[in-house]
C-alpha cells in the first residue's frame, strides 16, 4: 500500500516542455524516471542514465486503445535501440525509463522489478501488454526484497505524476470501501456538517436501473452490484471507460443490464454517471444523496464549502 503521507516530487523539464523529456525523482528515493517521446529518443539516449541498469516501459497505442511492454535492461540505451528498430514495435510513442542513482541496481534487482511490474500490470488490467509470457522472479535475499518492494511503492507514487496510470487500481473488492456516517440535513440557518464522505445513487425508473456510491478521500466509489447500461450509446469521451470496464470484467451482463462485479473509484461523478447511464451525463446534477433524493452531489459539495470558515471572518 502506498504511504498516504505528503511527499516531495521533483519533476525536471529537460527541454522545457512538458510534453517533451522530463525527468522524476522523490526526495530522499535513490529511483530515477526518465521519460522521453519517441520523436526525442536520439537526444535522450546520449544521457548518462540511459546507459544505467534498470526497467522500461513503452507506451502507446494498438487498436484504438492504449498498450504497452515492460522489460528490463544492463544497458537501458541498447536495449531502447533495439526495440526502435524492431518492425513489431511500431505502436509505442513513449519511453519511461527507470533506474537508481550512481547505477545502483543490478542485474537481479531489475529482474525482480520487471516480473513485479508485469504481474501488477495483468492483475489491474487497465492496459493490456505486449509481453508474452509473465517474467519469473529472481533469486533475492529477504533484505533484497524488501528493498525492491520499497522501491516498487516510491515508483508507484512518481509513475501517476508523469501521467502514466496503468498500475492505479480503481477496482476494489466488493464491500471494500468503508462505511460513511449517516448524511444529517442542517437545520435552518445553521452550517451544514463538514464531511467529505457521503453516499450517493442514480435511478433511471424507465429501465429500472438503479447504482450506488460513496464519495471519501477523494474519490468517487460506485459500488459492486451497480446496474450499468448494457452498452454505450452514441459518442463521448467516456465511451473507452465504459468499453474498458467490460472488456475487464468490471461490467458484466446480468438480465437486461450489466452489474459492477467490484466496487470501482472513478476520477469524477460525471464519469461515474456517464458509465452507469451509457452516455454522456453531468454528474454533480444527476447523483441523489442517499439519505435526502433532494440534494444531489452538487448541493452537498456546495455545502461542504460554504461550512468552510472565510479566513478573517469576525469570530
């Protein structure tokens, strides 16, 4: 699990943008990243860490959706050459490079790293892999281990800030998320209770289709045993979610609608609306809290800020 603490990431723009190479690193982490595009890969292979012992990701698209390899290497920049001139790899448009500072990883670590990353890749099943069979792990002394393990926890912190997501896990077990304290309307002219947890639902009685969440620590949770839409209808920019969640087995049929098979935190209630209802919804106007149909999430968000004291306010 990853620390919840505050942490300090240092993100470096080599050629100031931010779409060109970027370097990565976490205060007090001995991990470099190192991401370059593809159109930049003569430039960023004649940097020091490119010759460095470590793992690599290629990122891309195949098919309209996005894909991805994970390998390792004694000599990252070899091995990044190697995979530019191979006819099989034309899709990836991205490298993510990954090592430690003065080359402190060895031949082992990076292999235990590579299993470790294919393994969570599959299980999370956001991005599907152009690996073939899964790598096994290395031979490590437990004092090895847990080192890797923590240097697995401190990338997975630095891997999302440098947009790559496939090892977020927004699948949950069903039942997992914790349970919120019941919503109690203010009374007039009294604040609202600040919480930033509550349930929510949708209900669309046309088709009898009813979903659950709960927004806390940030996210918004909808619940395993969910109905969802059958299938998108008509364009948006949910479609791919909506299409990624059934190829996963997130969404499965059940009678004439799907049904959420874990409980899945989504980025925002308009996504987690749009999946449900199979086309594009606004959110914030849509979700119902559970205890009271007559404020959606809108109101309860709008509440939570106006309990929020101004600053200077007369006490």
């Amino acid at each position: 699990m990853i620390d919840t603490k505050g942490r300090s990431l240092e993100l470096f723009y080599i050629d100031g943008h931010p779409d060109g190479m970027v370097t990565a690193e976490l205060f007090n982490w001995t991990g470099h990243v190192f991401v370059t595009p593809r159109t930049r890969l003569t430039e960023a292979l004649r940097r020091k860490e490119a010759d460095y012992t470590g793992v690599y990701l290629l990122l891309g698209e195949k098919d309209g959706q996005d894909f991805a390899y994970i390998g390792e290497a004694e000599d990252l920049s070899t091995r990044l050459k190697q995979h530019a001139a191979a006819t099989d790899k034309d899709w990836w448009e991205t490298a993510v490079l990954v090592s430690a500072s003065a080359n402190r990883l060895n031949k082992a670590h990076v292999k235990y790293l590579e299993a470790r990353l294919v393994t969570m890749a599959r299980e999370i099943g956001h991005t599907p892999l152009h690996n073939g069979n899964a790598p096994s792990l290395p031979g490590l002394t437990e004092a090895d281990i847990a080192k890797m393990e923590a240097f697995l926890a401190n990338l997975m912190v630095v891997l999302p800030a440098i947009r790559v997501d496939m090892f977020i896990q927004r699948s949950r077990p069903a039942g997992s998320s914790r349970p919120v304290p019941t919503f109690e309307a203010p009374e007039a002219g009294t604040n609202p209770t600040t919480t930033e947890t509550a349930r929510f639902f949708l209900h669309k009685p046309r088709i009898d289709l009813t979903a659950k969440a709960i927004f806390q620590d940030g996210e918004f949770v909808v619940e395993a045993g969910s109905q969802a839409r059958t299938e998108w209808h008509g364009e948006g920019t949910y479609k791919p979610l909506h299409e990624e969640l059934v190829r996963s087995g997130i969404l499965q049929l059940a009678g004439e609608h799907r049904v959420f098979t874990k409980d899945y935190a989504f980025r925002s209630p308009s996504a987690a609306a749009a999946v449900v209802f199979g086309h594009p919804v606004s959110g914030p106007a849509a979700w119902k809290l559970e205890d009271n149909p007559d404020i959606t999430f809108r109101d309860w968000q709008a509440q939570q800020l106006a309990a929020i004291p101004d600053e200077g306010a007369d006490s």
